[in-house]
C-alpha cells in the first residue's frame, strides 16, 4: 500500500516556551525547548508531505492556536488540513481524530513529532504492513510506539479508552492487548527511539552527525541554530 492512499495525522502543540517539551528543561531554557519542538514539527510536516499522502492532517493543541499554527505550516506545507485536538488523555485524542478522519480515508497513519528522524523506510515499511492488519504499530524503545496505523473499520473509542496506560513502558503491549481482545488483526515492528529528555536529544544529535543522509543533515543544521553551545 503507498502513501497516496493513506492520511497522515500528526498530533503536535503549538510551540510555546514553558508548554512544549518540558522534560528537556533545566538542560534547555524553556525557549530553547520550544525551538526544538518547532523544528521537530517543521522537519516532521515536511518529511510526510514530500511522501504524497492521501491527506495531510495536524491534529493541534491548543484548540485557540489554529491561525498561529496555520501561519507556522505555511511555510512549508499550505495545504495541510488541521483539527483541534479534544480534550480528555491521549486516548481520546487519538480516537476523537481517528473517528473524524476515517470518515473520509480507509486508513490512516498517527503519529507525532518526537521522532523526526525516523528512517523513511520505517515509515513506508509502516505503511505497506498496515495493508494486512487493522492496528498497526511502530514502537518506540521505551515502550511505547511513534505511530499507529488504523484501518477505519478499527472502533477506535473503544480500542484506545479501553483503559491503556499512556507514557508508561506497557503502552505497546497493552495497545496490542486491547485490539487483539477486539478480534483485530494487528502488527508492530520498526522500533525507533523518540526525544522526551535532555539524554534522548543528545542521542538524536549522535545519529544526526553520523547518518549522512541529506534530511537527516538539514536537521541536525536547524537543531544547532536552537541549541546552546556545547549541548
């Protein structure tokens, strides 16, 4: 399965100091965290649109920031649709988008920008797995996932408030637990690492300089701009 024939939704706040990326500070000025998140949202927004998605969708928070954000988007993808997130846990946001979006398109891809350097054939690996199951995962090394790939016949109220435990180490296998109780077919590979802690950018900023990869050096170019010398 392409990309052209699934949406793209990417959960992401509006980049304000002192709301975005908390864990990074003291290491980080409470700006200097909000920068990183920008550039992450920018990088990630881009990354997705240069792949052709059937749709393009930032689901933001909070609801009051849409012109902001559509301003902050229009530099590098003025056509992407955006949704105000709900309120309630990352359980409900993620079933309040995934029930909106799936009227429209068959699957869909949900992510967010805490791993901007996936590699682009975990993203398409992702994509292609998700044409033979319902729930698909990529995992992060904590234990969680960095994305989760729904087919719209997934009744995702019931799959994501079945009571999972959201930021915890049992995130993944409790995700997959629920669907495989529900009777869905599910699959989760492409394990790649995300950026809550100061330890966890550092690692980014390792990767970056040892990938060579064009996008991957662009990042790592905007991510020296934000961060204080030395970092």
């Amino acid at each position: 399965m392409s990309f052209d024939a699934t949406a793209v939704v990417i959960l992401s706040k509006y980049p304000t100091p002192g709301r975005v990326k908390t864990r990074l500070t003291p290491a980080l000025s409470p700006e200097q965290a909000a920068a990183v998140h920008r550039i992450f949202l920018l990088h990630v927004v881009r990354r997705f649109r240069a792949m052709g998605p059937a749709e393009l969708i930032v689901c933001f928070d909070p609801p009051d920031a849409r012109a902001a954000m559509s301003h902050l988007l229009s530099s590098v993808a003025a056509d992407v649709t955006l949704i105000p997130q709900v309120g309630g846990d990352l359980g409900h946001r993620l079933a309040a988008v995934a029930v909106d979006v799936g009227r429209r398109h068959r699957r869909m891809l949900i992510g967010a920008v805490d791993s901007p350097d996936v590699p682009s054939a975990h993203l398409r690996g992702v994509v292609d797995t998700m044409a033979g199951a319902d729930v698909t995962l990529g995992l992060a090394d904590d234990g969680g996932y960095w994305c989760i790939g729904l087919s719209n016949s997934v009744d995702a109220a019931a799959l994501l408030r079945s009571g999972i435990e959201w930021s915890t180490d049992r995130t993944g296998t409790q995700t997959l637990a629920a669907a495989r109780a529900m009777n869905y077919r599910t699959a989760a590979d492409y394990s790649w690492g995300d950026v809550d802690r100061p330890e966890d950018l550092r690692n980014l900023v390792g990767r970056l300089e040892r990938s060579g990869e064009p996008e991957d050096e662009t990042l790592l170019a905007d991510l020296r701009r934000a961060l204080p010398i030395g970092f």
